[in-house]
C-alpha cells in the first residue's frame, strides 16, 4: 500500500516536469511551440489527476498517516500544473485577441528590413487595419507617442540606445530616415517578436512611434503592448 502514495507523488511531479519543459524545449528547437502548449495541457490534466488521487488517499487512515510526505507533495505539485496554465489562460483572455501594436493606429511605422524575415511566418507583415486598432485603443489606451524634447538626431541616438538596453537583436539602423528595426525574443518559449521604432520631427522635439508585432499567434497575452511600455518608459526615464 506504501507505494500508492509516491505512484500519486510522481505523477503529480511528472505534470509539473511537463510544465517546466514545454518552453524552453519549443526555444531549443526540440518541437514546435504547439507541441509546448500542449505539453501544458497535458500538465493541467495530470495535476487535476494527482489531485484527486491525493484526496482520495486522504480517505484511507492508514495511507493518511503513513504517506503525509507523499500525498501532501502531490498536492502541491498538483496544484502548481493547475494553477500555473489557468493563470496564463486567464491573463490571454483578458486582452483582446489581437498581435500588432503600435503607438501610431492612424500611420503605423512600417517594417523594410525586417520584411524579408517574415516571408514565411504566419501572420503577415502589414498592420492589420481599422478593427485590430479599435480593439488596441479599447485595451491599450496608455500605448500612444512619445514627445522628446530634443531634435531628432539626439532623440534618434537616445531611441537607438532604449532599444539597445532591451536586449533586442537590432536588425537595421537608418538615421537618416528615422527608423529602427529589431526582434525581441520571448523568454520562455522563444517566440520572435518584431520592433519598429519610428522617430520623426515634431515642432523644436521629436516624435517617437513604436510597433511590435508577433510572428506566430492570434493573440500576444498582452505581451507586445507590455513591450511598448517598457520600452517608452526606458526612453522616456533614461533608465
């Protein structure tokens, strides 16, 4: 009977496993980001097993007392490959199901450089158009341009060194017409996100347009409009 307790023990740390190696093995190459989000699935199915299996050892007195360690682990563990994919669940719905993202709905900056790079990535290079920008607004409406107070030339070298301090892949550089192109690389799952900075003159100052937008997915969970303001808010702080 002893063995009941660390079976449920280890298959509630086999979700949590899954859960661990669904990302990186999709960035490493080792299987598409689709097999990774079924992976979680998968977890979410053995953590609810491993739940109820330990609950159901709880009812034995005899496997209550002598298997605490195991069942009482397999709790936890089991709750942690629930709770981890229902948290990202629920994050991706309350956003819109939407992936390009831009400061600039009415004139998007455009991607040049980096337009070869998405020749065969599902989600095509062109803005999406009147309904992604409605919905952007509704969700995203602290995302808008950046006025710096400095000729563009200096607002270009501070947008150049933003970006830089993001660790992104900086793929092309044109001073002179004030564009900056970069990928942005997810950390758990390696998705390849594109960045356009746009720097044009605005009176005395600058004016600063940012999209990103993602190569694969219907919806972003968020993440490119989190991108956008982290990056305005470094350029705009100097940090």
């Amino acid at each position: 009977m002893a063995v009941l307790p660390r079976t449920v023990f280890l298959i509630a740390l086999l979700g949590v496993l899954m859960l661990l190696i669904s990302g990186p093995g999709a960035r490493l190459g080792l299987w598409e980001f689709t097999t990774g989000f079924q992976m979680m699935r998968w977890a979410t199915f053995t953590g609810f097993a491993a739940i109820a299996l330990a609950l159901v050892l709880v009812l034995v007195p005899t496997l209550r007392r002598r298997g605490a360690f195991w069942w009482g682990g397999a709790l936890v563990l089991g709750l942690v490959s629930v709770y981890v994919p229902w948290q990202a669940l629920e994050q991706a719905r309350q956003v819109p199901p939407i992936h390009d993202i831009t400061t600039d709905t009415a004139d998007p900056p455009e991607f040049v450089a980096i337009r070869p790079l998405r020749a065969d990535a599902p989600n095509p290079v062109e803005y999406p158009g009147e309904e992604v920008a409605r919905q952007q607004q509704e969700a995203y409406p602290d995302v808008r341009s950046l006025y710096l107070d400095q000729p563009p030339a200096q607002a270009f070298a501070r947008a150049l060194e933003a970006a830089r301090s993001m660790r992104w892949d900086i793929v092309d550089v044109e001073p002179d017409e004030g564009r900056i192109e970069a990928i942005a690389t997810t950390f758990w799952y390696g998705f390849k996100d594109d960045v356009v900075v746009r720097v044009t003159p605005r009176g005395e100052g600058s004016l600063i347009d940012v999209r990103s937008a993602s190569r694969v997915g219907r919806s972003d969970a968020g993440t490119n409009a989190r991108r956008i303001r982290s990056y305005l808010d470094r350029l705009d702080t100097g940090r």
